[in-house]
C-alpha cells in the first residue's frame, strides 16, 4: 500500500571501506526494517585503518539530491552525518528548510574512529548557526560536545548534563551525548528533551571494532522515529541495536584496524 513503508535518508559522506557514513546508515535501516535512501555530501578514500583522501561534492550537487529524493518518496526522518565544509552545511539546511522534513537527527560527525579529521575547523560555527536549530535531536559522542560548545570534554555525569543544557539551548530540541568515550565499565549515553534528563547505560564493550558507531547509533535513532517511535523509545531501541551489534563485532573479520560494528547480527 503506498505510504505504508517507513522512509529515512541519511546525509552523509561515503565510506569506501563500508564501516561506516552513508554505508553503514543504509545497513542500519536496512537492519531495522526501514527503507533507506541517500544523499552523499563527500567521498572519501577510506578503510578499517584510516582516511587517505576526501573529496567534498559540490553544493549544487547536493541541492540536486535532496530535491530528488525529498520531492519524490514519503520521507519519515533524516539523518544528517559528515558536511566536511560549510557550504555543504548551508545547502543541507536550505533543503531541509525547502521540504519541510519532519524528523532531523544531526549526528555532528568531526573525528573519524581513526582519528582523521573529517570537518574542517572553520565549518563548526556554521554547523551551529545553520543545523542546530532544525534538528530534532543532535547525537554528539563527548569530543563534539566540547567542541561545539569550544569546552573541554567532559568527565563526569555532571558535566555531561551543564553541556546537554548548553548545547540544547542552541536551538535542537533534543540532546544525546553517547558515553562511549568515557570510562568505566558502562557506556552511559544522556538525553535531554522537553521531558527533562534521560540517562541511558549499557555494558562497554572492549572491541577494537568502534568504526561507525557514532553513524549506526544515530541511523538507527532516525529508523525508530521513521517507524512512528517516540524519540525516547527510538533513542533506547537503537542504544540497544547498537550494543548488540557491538558485541558481535568480533564475528567479523574486517580490515587490519579498526573494524565495523556488526549491523546484520540479527540475521548472520
């Protein structure tokens, strides 16, 4: 039946080596019974050890996409992963503005699992004035909070929470700051939405395969709100998605660093 199947789109750069961005969302939906579609806003030369090379697609290009995609299928949710410049940025934000799209995961991405930069320094104000405020929910791991909020990073519960409320007050509705750069022996992610703080805790998971975590975590967030979840049931279901896939990581045999997640760990 038409507008029966539950839509997203992932805005995000290509990961040649398949771990994660644009490969890893559309594994995600996938995984999750969503129908997945894409706008790529860069390339890059990339696997399990590191990136080698980016090229940015030019804004005009995006713009093209967005109005292919956006004007044709019955989109439920976006997800927003790597605009490496801000003119990716403001194209992103203009054609979301264009199409009026309902449900807006911006997942701020700027380190790669490898540590190679993945957004230049000058584009951070430009994601803050241009995207913050049309999200949804922002999905930032504690490095991207710091830096959005041009803080230190956080080490303890508190803090998580005084930058949720920083960050929050810059326009999305909703924060998730994931945990998985913490310590401990549990992973706690914070959510703080009109309803107040949320804290989320799952055991870490001591694997060397992290490439994409922050891209499946995020995907799988804008699935659930796809298939009509609240974001708090969204939020905890992808958390949950996310660990297991983490935890079966192992079972792959991936590239010689860092390898993905397990996104089909449900099936095979």
């Amino acid at each position: 039946m038409a507008g029966s199947t539950p839509i997203a789109v992932t805005m995000a750069g290509s990961d040649s080596g398949g771990g994660a961005g644009i490969q890893a969302d559309l594994k995600t939906f996938s995984a999750l019974g969503v129908y997945g579609a894409s706008v790529i806003t860069a390339l890059t030369a990339q696997n399990t050890r590191g990136v080698s090379a980016i090229h940015d697609v030019p804004p005009a290009f995006i713009a093209a996409q967005i109005d292919a995609v956006l004007s044709d299928l019955a989109v439920d949710a976006v997800k927003i992963g790597m605009l490496s410049r801000p003119e990716a940025i403001v194209e992103v934000a203009s054609g979301l503005m264009r199409h009026n799209v309902p449900a807006v995961v911006l997942d701020p991405v700027m380190i790669a699992a490898s540590g190679d930069r993945l957004l230049v320094p000058e584009a951070i104000e430009t994601l803050r004035r241009e995207l913050l405020p049309r999200a949804l929910l922002i999905t930032p791991n504690l490095p991207e909070a710091a830096a959005l909020l041009d803080e230190a990073p956080a080490e303890d519960l508190a803090t998580v929470r005084a930058q949720a409320e920083r960050l929050r007050a810059m326009g999305p509705r909703a924060v998730l700051i994931k945990g998985g750069h913490g310590e401990g022996p549990e992973s706690v992610d914070v959510l703080l939405d009109s309803d107040g703080f949320l804290e989320l805790a799952a055991p870490r998971i001591v694997t060397r395969n992290t490439h994409g975590t922050g891209c499946t975590l995020s995907s799988a967030i804008a699935a659930g709100l796809a298939k009509g979840l609240s974001l708090r049931e969204a939020v905890a279901a992808a958390k949950q998605y996310l660990t297991r896939a983490l935890a079966r990581s192992e079972e792959l045999a991936v590239g010689q660093g860092h390898g993905p997640v397990h996104h089909f760990h449900a099936w095979w």
